[in-house]
C-alpha cells in the first residue's frame, strides 16, 4: 500500500508500519495449496520484538500474489487454533501444540516452542500444515515489485526480480553478454529474452551448442565452408555466423569451444567479417553474440585453457542464472508450470494436493537441486506419465529415490521417512536411531567437520549425527567461528578484493557458506 507517497504495511497484528521498510523480513511463500491459484502467494511477516502471528486457516489475511492483500490460507483442512510465530531477537520462535493444526518442520512434525534463528531461516524453512498446505519461511525484500517484462522467466524470488530487471536494459543494446550459471539454470531462456526484447527480435536467432561440435567439424558449423575444403565437405554452407546475420547468435557451453576456435571467434568479434573453410573472400556479419557457460572461465584464461582476450570480448556484459537451491521460493511455482506444460493443470475447485501431496512438495523444496530446473522438469514430466496412467497414486521411482536422498533414513513414498516430534526444549530424534547431544563434540571437531562441508550447517550436522538447531545453537558460541549476520561490509568487502571478487573463496577465508554470505551481501545491500 502506499500512502501520501510513502510506502506501508500492515503487521499479523493489525498495526500499521510506514517508512523505507528495506531490509531483509522473515516471509511466508506458498509452495503448494489444494487451490493451485494461491500457490506463490507471500505474506510478509512484519514483526516487532515480542510480537506474534498466528497462522491457521483464516490467519493471517495477508497472503498475497502481488503486494495487495487477498486474504489467509483459507483450507478448510486448517484448524481456527492458530499456530504462533513470535519474533524474539534475531528468531522466530514457533509455537505448537496437540490442538492446534498439525506442523511439520522441515520434515520433523513439531508440538511445543522450537526457536529458527534468521541465518537457518535464510537457507528456508519448509513448512507442512495440515498435511494440505506447503509454506517456505524465509528471507525477502518487503516489497517485490517490478514493471519489467516476464521474459519467460517462472518465479517471484528477489534472484529473478533482478534478473528480469537486468534483461531489457541490456537487450536495448548491442553488447556482447556472457551468460553465467549452472547446468539446468536456463541460459539458453535468458537469451533468447535477451533477443526478444531488444532491437534485433524480428531477426533470427540462431543456438549452437559447442560442446556437441567436434574440433574438426566447429569452424564448419560456426564459419561456413566452401565444397571440397575437406573430406566430406561435399556443399558449400554458409554457416552459424551468416544464418544469425542481422540478429542474435548464440553460443553455448563456450568453454568448449576448441583453442583454433578461439582464435577465429576473435577475429571475427573483432572485424565483423568471417571467412568459410576453404575460402579465400570473407563476408561481413552484423551479429549479436550471447555466450553461455557454467566453467569458470576466469580460472581457465589464467590458466590458459581459454582465451583471455576472447573472454573479456565475450562478457561486454554478464549475467548470472541463479541456482534452483538459491531460489527455493519459486519451487511451487516452477513444478506447477512445469506439470502445465506436461499437460495437467488443475482446473477450478480441484484440489491439487489429490494429485501432488504437500508433503511431497516440503520434499522437493529441501533436495539441493544438482540439477537446477531441468532436474525439475524431469520429476514434473515423472508425475504427469504416472498421473495419466492411472490407478493407485503412487510415486514414479526416480521421484520416489530422489524424496530418499532428502528424507532421514528413507521411507516410502507415502509417509516421510523422518515423522517425530518436538517437545518444548527437547531435542528431536530420528526415525530409528538418537540424534548425539551436541555437548559431547569437541569444538576442534566441529570446525573440522564444518571446514569440510565448505561451512554449511545441514551436511555438517548430518555427518555429527546432531539436529541442525541445536548446531545452530552451538555456533553462537563457538570459538573463531563468525555468524554471516554479525560481517560488516568492509570486512566482507576485503575479503573479496583479497580473493579478487570470488564468492567461494571469500566465504572460505570469512568462515561462512556462499549462500550465508550471498544473504547477507544482499541484506547490507538493502539496508
């Protein structure tokens, strides 16, 4: 809401809040709900120290798609007793009993206090309610709002926002950009945004990906060639470069391109003009180069294993797709389009859970994701196949195996694999064995175990056999060991001119994750 020009909100309370509310606010994103069109709404939690919002089905009315109230959670599964979220200090305290909805935390069903500190709420806590509804507890800007295009991108995450933002302004140009980001990120979908909204989208677009080219055969394909250059070249064709004149070329996977690639690749950034194999007369191209790549190709010119000059013409501009574990937020969204584009889409006033269970979903938003969205994909297109088979609901097996390798001790495909409860300022127990009280570790063990998981607490607490909050806990009081929240910028700031601006290198000398540290650049940043 706005008013008089300022910017306010309302808090679970029903006081009103004014002013530059910047910084970073514990949120509750819907990840999936028996009325599909709510999954994706937010509520913010705008909470002062002491104070509670009560989360049942008609609490709180603030779950929103886009910043304009629309209402609470509204499932009739839900029980009227709310369960509470109270702000204390730099937690949220949630508060649980046997009459209230029944609660899941991160796979853990919870009936008493259990205290989330904001550095676990900022890796995302999944929530189940009800076994019906799926949230996300997590960090975000307050507001999330943007005029920018869609550009083809699915989901709300401030990683997104700012890449939609990103994309028109330099589509409007006529740079070179190198597009960076892991297998699955969706390089190739940003640029062809990238060509569809800039100058050049009435042209063709032309994709090449280098890692499928032979040596022998990539300057054919890229540059052209001329019949009898070689054995087999029995035509003359015009090639990549030519087939994109006028509009938008596309390399990806350019770490691969071969080291007399390289070479050529340049000249004709350069010179505009591109010569075929076996040719003697060169020909002038007007093209857009978009590259893509997920090799660290800083590390490879410094090495010499690519181009430095090739690199430097190539990222004009660099744009980064975010990890889908970066993004966690936007699960929900993201396997309900994906479900759309496999065929189902639940209509009015079905109920998407008799199809996707919420819990399997909690499942989905807590795996890491190796293989980012197209990994998605492939468990949405699983789901679709078994969905139009038929017969009892039952999970596919890669989907099943892949809830394995998130859930504690496995499990079927029904039930979660780790079902306890938590006891007010009782630690939890896994399915089948004890968790170790974290007292009997020693601090040097601990930093160790921490060191080799690149300072991450949920695989380090998985291998000390301790819960990740009392973990947590212990952290606050270990020696030499920092908390992301409590690094300044200019602390921060010299860590990365002292690592020349690499994140994991940084993060590694601060003593905290990538993700802690990209949380609290992205805090300092608001602020």
């Amino acid at each position: 809401m706005t008013s008089g020009g300022m910017e306010t909100w309302e808090s679970p309370t029903g006081r009103v809040l004014s002013g530059a509310r910047s910084t970073l606010e514990p949120v509750l994103t819907v990840l999936w709900h028996p009325d599909a069109s709510r999954i994706g709404d937010r509520a913010v939690l705008l909470l002062e120290e002491g104070e509670g919002a009560e989360l049942s089905r008609t609490r709180p009315e603030l779950f929103s798609p886009d910043g304009e109230r629309v209402g609470a959670l509204a499932d009739p599964r839900l029980s009227r007793r709310p369960v509470v979220l109270r702000r204390r200090g730099r937690c949220l305290e949630l508060e649980a009993s046997r009459w209230r909805t029944r609660l899941e935390v991160d796979g853990v069903e919870v009936r008493g206090r259990l205290p989330l500190d904001f550095e676990r709420i900022g890796d995302g806590v999944v929530l189940v309610l009800a076994r019906t509804v799926t949230l996300l507890l997590h960090l975000a800007p307050a507001i999330l709002r943007s005029d920018a295009p869609r550009c083809g991108l699915v989901g709300e995450s401030p990683l997104i926002h700012t890449l939609r933002a990103e994309i028109p302004a330099v589509a409007a140009s006529d740079v070179s950009v190198l597009v960076r980001g892991a297998s699955g990120t969706g390089k190739e979908l940003v640029a062809r945004a990238l060509h569809e909204h800039g100058p050049r989208a009435r042209k063709a677009f032309v994709a090449v990906d280098l890692g499928a080219l032979t040596p022998s055969l990539a300057s054919a394909e890229l540059f052209g060639v001329v019949r009898g250059a070689f054995t087999g070249a029995d035509a003359t064709r015009a090639g990549h470069f030519v087939e994109a004149d006028g509009g938008t070329l596309f390399l990806d996977e350019i770490g691969e391109a071969p080291p007399e690639v390289q070479t050529t690749l340049l000249r004709v950034l350069e010179t505009r003009r591109v010569r075929p194999v076996g040719g003697s007369a060169e020909r002038e191209v007007d093209v857009r180069v978009v590259a893509a790549t997920d090799a660290d190709l800083d590390a490879a010119a410094r090495d010499g294993g690519f181009r430095a000059a090739l690199l430097h013409r190539l990222a004009g501009y660099v744009l980064e797709t975010p990890r889908l574990a970066a993004r966690r937020e936007d699960v929900g969204r993201l396997l309900l389009h994906l479900l759309e584009r496999e065929g189902w889409s639940p209509g009015p006033g079905d109920d998407a859970t008799r199809f996707v269970p919420a819990r399997l979903v909690a499942s989905l938003a807590r795996h890491p994701w190796p293989g980012n969205v197209r990994q998605l994909a492939n468990v949405a297109r699983q789901l679709a196949i078994a969905g139009r088979a038929g017969g009892a609901p039952r999970l596919p097996l890669g989907v099943r195996r892949l809830v394995e390798e998130v859930e504690l001790g496995g499990g079927d495909s029904t039930e979660p694999a780790s079902r306890v409860e938590v006891e007010a300022e009782s630690a939890p127990t896994r399915r089948g064995s004890s968790y170790r009280p974290i007292s009997e570790i020693e601090d040097a063990v601990i930093v160790a175990t921490l060191e080799r998981h690149r300072w991450r607490a949920k695989p380090a607490a998985e291998e000390l056999g301790v819960s990740r909050s009392s973990l947590y806990r212990r952290l606050e009081t270990l020696p030499g060991v920092v908390r992301a929240g409590d690094l300044d910028r200019v602390t921060i700031d010299a860590a990365l001119v002292a690592h020349a601006g690499a994140l994991d290198a940084a993060a590694q000398a601060l003593r905290v994750s990538r993700e802690a540290l990209q949380l609290r650049l992205r805090e300092l940043d608001l602020s």
